[in-house]
C-alpha cells in the first residue's frame, strides 16, 4: 500500500512540476521550480532530481509533439541548466534534453540547437556541466556527422 502512495504521489509531483516548468519558460525565473520541488516532490535529494530530470523530459516531449511551430527547446536547455546550478537535477540533464530532441526533431531544428551549442560554449565547459556533459556532448556532435 506504501508502494501505490508513493506511485501516485510521484506521478502527481510531476505534473504538478511540469506546470511549474511552463511557468518558468514564461517568465524566464527559476521561482515556480523551486517552489514546487520544495513543496511537492516527495523523498530524498536524489528522488526529487530523478523527478525533475524526468518532468524535463516529459516537458521536451509535450514541446516535441505539439502542434505549435515554437519550439522553446533552447529555453528548456537553459532552463535546466539553470537549475543544475541550483542542484535541483541531475548535471547530465541539459545534454539528455539535446540527445533526445536530436533525435526527434527535424535538421533545420537541429542546426538551430547546434548553432545555440556553440555560442554557449562558456556554459558547456563550466566545471559543473563539463565534468558530467562532455562525453554525451562529444557523441551527440559525432552522431550527428
């Protein structure tokens, strides 16, 4: 019974998060996230940036499939990168969020995410994301070749 509690009180963080998430796209501040994963995740630490991390990948996927021509992919990239500084998720994220587009998303898109790649360059290779990126990123630039 604890079991189906915490099943249910996991799926619902999430998609209590992903709204949070939406909001923070809007207003460009990290404020609805860190509320939410203050309030609503439940667990450790590392359960709540595995909740995260996952909630992210749900939001590039409602992007994804979407039928909006807007594709914020790069404002979600920033945005979790965001909050990797803050220690709220994973520092693999931001490059599984870019894995995962690229292999959905169309050349013309890719081409935009690449172009946004190289002039954050200063992000990438920050200690925090370096460390933890640069063989995701390193295949990700070879599998696109």
């Amino acid at each position: 019974q604890d079991v189906m509690w915490e099943m249910a009180a996991y799926g619902g963080s999430r998609r209590s998060l992903l709204v949070d998430i939406g909001k923070s796209l809007e207003s460009g501040d990290l404020g609805p996230i860190c509320q939410g994963i203050a309030g609503q995740a439940p667990g450790s630490e590392a359960e709540r940036k595995t909740i995260l991390d996952q909630t992210f990948r749900d939001a590039l996927k409602e992007m994804l499939f979407s039928d909006h021509d807007d594709l914020r992919l790069t404002d979600l990239v920033t945005l979790s990168a965001d909050c990797v500084k803050e220690g709220m998720c994973s520092a693999a994220l931001p490059f599984i969020l870019l894995g995962d587009a690229f292999d959905c998303v169309t050349l013309d898109i890719c081409e935009r995410a690449f172009s946004y790649v190289e002039n954050n360059v200063a992000l990438w290779t920050s200690p925090l994301l370096y460390l933890s990126g640069k063989n995701f990123l390193l295949r990700m630039c070879n599998g696109k070749m």
